[in-house]
C-alpha cells in the first residue's frame, strides 16, 4: 500500500512539472504582450513630458488665428492634450477670471489687466509683443496717410473702447501727439473694430498690426512711426483655479518654446 502511494506521488509532481513549464513559458509571452499593451495605451504624460489634460485656455481677440494653429500644434507634440480656447476682450477675460470661470489658462493682451488678477494667476511671462496700425479700406478710398488724417471729423473712424487694451493704447498714441479723434463707435475688442472696417461701416480704425494682415483681402494697414507708436505686450499664465495646474503651467511654459515663437511670429508678433 505504501509503495503504491509513493508511485502515485511521484506520478503527481512529474506531471504538475509537465503542467508548469507551459505555462512559465506562457507567463513569459503574457509579459511581452503586457508590455506592448502598455506601449499602445494612453500614457500619463505626453512625449515632452506634459500631464495629459482638457484644457480651457482664455486668450486675447487678437489671438484668435495665431491660437488656433499653435493650439493644434501643440496637441500634436502632446498626445492626449486637448486645448480649447475662449477669446474676448481681455478685459472680459479678466472679469470672468474674477467671477470664477472653469479654465485653466489666461493670455492677455496687456500687462495692466494681468497685473489686476495676481491674487487669480501664476507668475505671468510675455510671450510676445504688437504694434498698432491704422486700418482702412481695401485701397484705401480715403487717402488716410497717418494719425492726425483720423482728427478729420468728416471720416468715419471706429476705435476699441478705452477699457479694452487696444483702446487704451490707440488713446495713448493720440493723446501723445494731441490728435483729438471722435469715434463713430467704441467696440468691446479690437477684433470688432477690424470687422467695422472690413464691412465699410468705418473708414479707418486703430487695430493690432497682426489683426490688419489676418484680412488684407479687405483693408489694408497704414503703418504708424514707432516714436509714435505703442508697443502691446502679451502675458501668460496659468490659473490658480485650475483643475490641471501642472498640464496649464506646461502650456503656458511651451508658449515661450521656439516651436511656439515660430508660429508667433510667423503671424507678425514681436520676439516678447
């Protein structure tokens, strides 16, 4: 009885052995298939290194076009990243900063509006700069050569309101060379003072040089001397609301990348 025990045990280890060598070899094939599922799926971060995130970035009117492709190039170099951005008058963006809106990420088109929202940002960083041109229609029907032809009260001339940025820098360049102009129209952003020429509603306007060449199928741009010119900031920083702040501080960093300056000033912005 006892020999036929230990038969029947030593029957049992050789075939659990036969059972286990399979299958170790099966652990080793599951291990590699582990590794490339691992390979395929989406991963924490992107290929710089930036946290993968849904982001809502609020940028200047003045942004719009050059946003749009940075925004696409960016999520190309950052898989996983989705950027979306809200564009207004910055001094919209900076009420709806205050009055907590969900976004992540603040671009404005002055340093003062940003300068009111330290308690609301991270530490801001000027990722470009602009300058001011006067916009009229295609061909320039009026014959507008410079700043003091927009003080002829017989021209209709459209202006930012002077709480928007590109108001506030269009009164400064007036006011310096003691131009009095009486707009027909005071807009919200200066993408609304080019649509006003565009559309012939005005003759002239005061707009962002790289606003003027984003329709130079429908006006053209009358350059402004720079001594008496104004030179348009941009910041950028991060929100101290945000749900992702390290995917938003990264965007924001990248903004200052030579990637990002390429595009930029591809668009006509200045080095910051």
């Amino acid at each position: 009885m006892s020999l036929l025990i230990t038969r029947r045990r030593a029957a049992a280890a050789v075939l659990t052995t036969a059972l286990l060598v399979p299958l170790a070899a099966c652990g080793n094939d599951d291990s590699g298939a582990d590794k490339d599922s691992a390979a395929g799926a989406k991963p924490s971060n992107s290929a710089s290194g930036a946290p993968k995130a849904d982001l809502t970035v609020l940028a200047a009117a003045s942004l719009t076009d050059v946003f749009k492709e940075a925004g696409a190039a960016y999520e190309k170099e950052n898989p996983g990243t989705k950027v979306t951005f809200s564009f207004a008058g910055s001094q919209e963006l900076a009420a709806q900063v205050k009055q907590g809106a969900p976004a992540d990420a603040l671009v404005t088109a002055d340093t003062k509006t940003m300068d009111g929202l330290t308690g609301e940002t991270g530490t801001p960083t000027v990722i470009a700069k602009n300058r001011l041109v006067i916009a009229v229609g295609e061909g320039n029907p009026e014959k507008v050569e410079n700043l003091k032809d927009l003080s002829d009260t017989e021209l209709k001339v459209v202006l930012a309101a002077p709480e928007v940025p590109v108001g506030r820098y269009s009164k400064q360049i007036l006011d310096a060379q003691k131009i009095e102009v009486k707009p027909v129209s005071q807009e919200p952003n200066v993408r609304a003072v080019l649509s006003k020429v565009e559309l012939g509603e005005a003759d002239a306007g005061l707009v962002y040089k790289t606003d003027a060449e984003t329709a130079t199928d429908k006006v053209d741009a009358i350059d402004i001397p720079d001594a008496e010119n104004a030179v348009a900031s941009y910041p950028a920083a991060s929100l101290k609301a945000s749900k992702h702040s390290e995917a938003a501080a990264a965007f924001v960093a990248w903004l200052s990348t030579p990637a990002a300056q390429k595009i930029l000033q591809g668009a006509g912005f200045q080095q910051p």
